[in-house]
C-alpha cells in the first residue's frame, strides 16, 4: 500500500492513530506500507527503523535509514522524536519545508 502525504486530509492529532493502523495492516500480513510525508507530526509517531529519506548525489537516489544513523539513534533514545530531530536538521540531506539561507 502506497500513501502519499495523509496529512493533508487529516487533522495533526490523528496522524499518530494513522500510523498504528498502519503498523497493525504490515504486521498482520497485509503487505508493507509505503508513506510519503512532510509531516514532523506522523515523524513523532514512528520509530527509528520505520523511517527512511531519498537524497540525490551525481544523479543517483539514496536511500538512508533512520534507524542505521547513530545519531538520530542517540538523540531518539533521549527522548527527542523524530520529527523534532527533522525539524533540526539531523536527517542529513534532507531539511523540512521551511529553509533558511
């Protein structure tokens, strides 16, 4: 299942129970479940090893994992959720909606 930005049909504060159904459909055998978000509120609501990020480098896709990065990793750990640690730049090569120059 592919799901593209659910945030923008829902209010913030049901974001979190979005991802437990969707948490429940992967895990009881309805397949995986890809979803694209800008959303630092459903980024509060997953864990390292659910997110991942595409950067671009000599026009090739990357893919990295949250749950591989030792620093999201650490600051995960100290309690500071994920879309927090996005707002903050720590998803190297990917900065949230908002940029400053």
């Amino acid at each position: 299942m592919c799901v593209e930005e659910p945030e923008n049909q829902l209010y913030p504060n049901l974001l979190t129970e979005l991802l437990e159904e969707f948490r429940i459909y992967g895990n009881t055998g309805g397949g995986q479940v890809f979803i694209t978000s800008h959303s630092p509120d459903l980024l509060n609501a997953a864990e390292p090893a659910e997110v991942f990020w595409l950067t671009k480098k000599d026009g090739y896709t990357q893919v990295h994992a949250a749950g591989d990065d030792a620093m999201i990793q650490a600051q995960y750990a100290e309690g500071n959720p994920l879309g927090y640690l996005w707002k903050t730049r720590m998803f190297t090569g990917s900065a949230p909606i908002y940029t400053y120059n």
